[in-house]
C-alpha cells in the first residue's frame, strides 16, 4: 500500500470493547482505498462509561466520524446533537459524522439487511409480507429499512413478546405499516405463515454454536415464492430447513457488506458500485487471517510466558 497520510488525512476511527475479534477497521480501510479517498480507520478500545471522553479526544484530533460497536449503540444517542427517527426510536447507532463540532449518528445494521435483500431478490421488496423473527437490537432497524422500501405488512414475533409489541407499536407510528406481533411460539408462527413473503431471522438462534429453535415445522408453511433471509451466516438452522424446502435463501454476509456501502454513503455522499464489495470480501479474509495468527501468538506467549 502507497504511504499517503498526511495532515489532510481524513481521520475516523472503530470504537468498542472488546475489539480484537472484529474486521470492521478492514472494511471501512478497504472502501476508503477502493473509493481513492485520503482517510483511515484506526480501532481504538474505548471502555463502557468512557464514550464522553472519547468524543472530546475525537473533537481535538479533529476526526471525521467514527464507528460503533458494543457496548456502545444504545449509549451514544445520549451525545447525538442529531439522529434520524428510526435509530433514535430502536435505540441503535453504529455511524456518527463530527461535522462543525455537532454528532450526527445513524444506524446501519438495517439498511445493510435491507439492502441486501433488495440486491437479492429479482422483484421488488413492496407490498411483501414480512416476518421478523426476534425483537433485539437489529431487528426494528432492519424491519425500518424494509418499510422505507415500501413493504405491506410486519408481523414481529419475539421469546420476550413485550420487545416485538414495542417494534410493532413503533413501525406502525413511524411508517403507517400495518403491523401485528405475538410469542416466538410455533402455534403462533404456524398460524401466521401462510401469508408471509419474506421472513427475516434476527435471534442468535441456530448458529450451530449454541441454542436452537424448539421447532422449525413452520418454515413448511410458509408459500411458494417465500424468501428467508438470516442475520447469521454462513448457514443456520432457519436456512437449512428454508433451503430444505426449496425457498430462496439470504444469509448475514450481505448484511455485513452491503453496510460498507451505505456507510461510505453516509461518511463522504460517495456511492461505490457493487464492485467495490469484492474489496470487502478480500478485508475480511485478511482480517480473519491476520486475527487467527494474533490468536496464535497469544496463546503462544501464554503457554510460554514471553510477552512480544
Ligand atoms: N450480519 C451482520 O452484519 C450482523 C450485524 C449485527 C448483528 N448480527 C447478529 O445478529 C444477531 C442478533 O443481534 P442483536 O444485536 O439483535 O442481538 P440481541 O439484541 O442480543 O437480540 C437477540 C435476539 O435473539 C433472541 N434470543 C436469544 N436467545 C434466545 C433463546 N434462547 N430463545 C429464543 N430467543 C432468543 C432474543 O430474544 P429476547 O428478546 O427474548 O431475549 C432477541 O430477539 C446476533 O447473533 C449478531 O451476531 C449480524
């Protein structure tokens, strides 16, 4: 890579904590390089409770913006001098521009979603019929993003009901969508499939690495012509069976990428061609690689106690 820093540099960083397991400093590095733009990402570990004093380091360094990972996408709305009503309304932010001193935050996890769906699907994501499965924090961002792309129905179904009521109450305030929600119960859902088009899994279940769905049975129900996307990849429980029964399926990576899209588009107006998602694809095999071999240095100096 050319040496190209400089004071005109454009400066943004990662924050979160942990930090040492993620890739999204590749990415956005990735983009900028892809974009010709004179900008660098640095990950930089900053601790629940510090945010505040993170902003003020950012403001001197004059950074440009930066990105947000736990613990901090709820925390940040409280310095946000502005928000737009979605991510503001699910309490979820991982993008803030510093423009003239002022925080301007945005979440992206659903639009990535959205996106990606969208890029998938032959037709058109209006007037479909959408399931979300699970009430957490991405599923009322990616179900926003479904209705700005003019979606007919939502039904949100949640283990904790009063989450998936909440998204629901929410996007019918916000979109005039016609939304109903109930219990992460398969009665319920076996009732509620027939008239699905699309159905979005948004629970950590069925990754293969911890817990799984007490029944699948109403994934046979949905219709033909039914897609199943998952905020998991590569492959899930959810797919499996949607696959099983022939459904297109949508797995989580296109989440991951399609963000950096709408990311760049946020950071610097600037809109990359879907090209530019071959770059993203290469950053994070690099950083899955590069961590695996951070990983074997670690336990090798802990088995051998040296610390380089
Ligand atoms: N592909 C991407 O780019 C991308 C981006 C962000 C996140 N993700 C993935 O998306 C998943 C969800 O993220 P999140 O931030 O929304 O997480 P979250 O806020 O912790 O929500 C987790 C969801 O899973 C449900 N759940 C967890 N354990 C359950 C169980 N044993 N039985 C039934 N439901 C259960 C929760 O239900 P309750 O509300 O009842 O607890 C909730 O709906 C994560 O696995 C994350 O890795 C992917």
């Amino acid at each position: 890579m050319r040496v190209k820093y400089n004071t005109d540099t454009q400066l943004f960083f990662q924050i979160g904590d942990p930090l040492d397991q993620g890739c999204a400093a590749y990415l956005h590095n990735a983009m900028y390089e892809f974009a010709n733009l004179n900008a660098v990402c640095m990950p930089a570990v900053v601790k629940k409770g510090e945010l505040g004093k993170f902003i003020e380091a950012a403001k001197t360094l004059d950074a440009k913006g930066f990105d947000i990972t736990m613990p901090h996408k709820t925390d940040i709305l409280d310095y946000l001098d502005e928000c737009d009503p979605a991510s503001e309304a699910f309490r979820c932010v991982n993008h803030v521009n510093i423009v003239n001193g002022r925080l301007v935050g945005k979440g992206l996890d659903g639009e990535g979603m959205a996106l990606s769906i969208k890029n998938e699907l032959a037709d058109t994501l209006r007037g479909r019929n959408v399931l979300m499965i699970g009430a957490g924090a991405v599923s009322g961002p990616i179900a926003a993003s479904l209705c700005e792309y003019g979606i007919g129905s939502v039904t949100v179904v949640n283990r904790t009901v009063e989450k998936a009521q909440y998204i629901a109450d929410t996007l019918a305030r916000l979109y005039g969508v016609d939304c109903s929600y109930g219990p992460l119960e398969n009665d319920f859902l076996c009732a509620v499939a027939p008239e699905i088009t699309l159905a979005v899994q948004c629970t950590s279940l069925g990754s293969g690495h911890g817990r799984d769905f007490d029944s699948l049975e109403f994934v046979s129900r949905f219709p033909q012509g039914c897609v199943a996307a998952d905020v998991l990849y590569p492959m899930t429980t959810f797919l499996g069976a949607a696959k099983k029964r022939g459904m297109p399926t949508i797995d989580g990576r296109g989440m991951l990428f399609q963000q950096q899209l709408a990311m760049m588009e946020f950071h610097f107006g600037v809109k990359l061609p879907d090209e530019a998602l071959l770059e993203a694809e290469e950053a994070v095999e690099i950083a899955i690689a590069m961590r695996s071999v951070r990983n074997r240095r670690m336990e090798k100096n802990k088995r051998y106690g040296s610390h380089d």
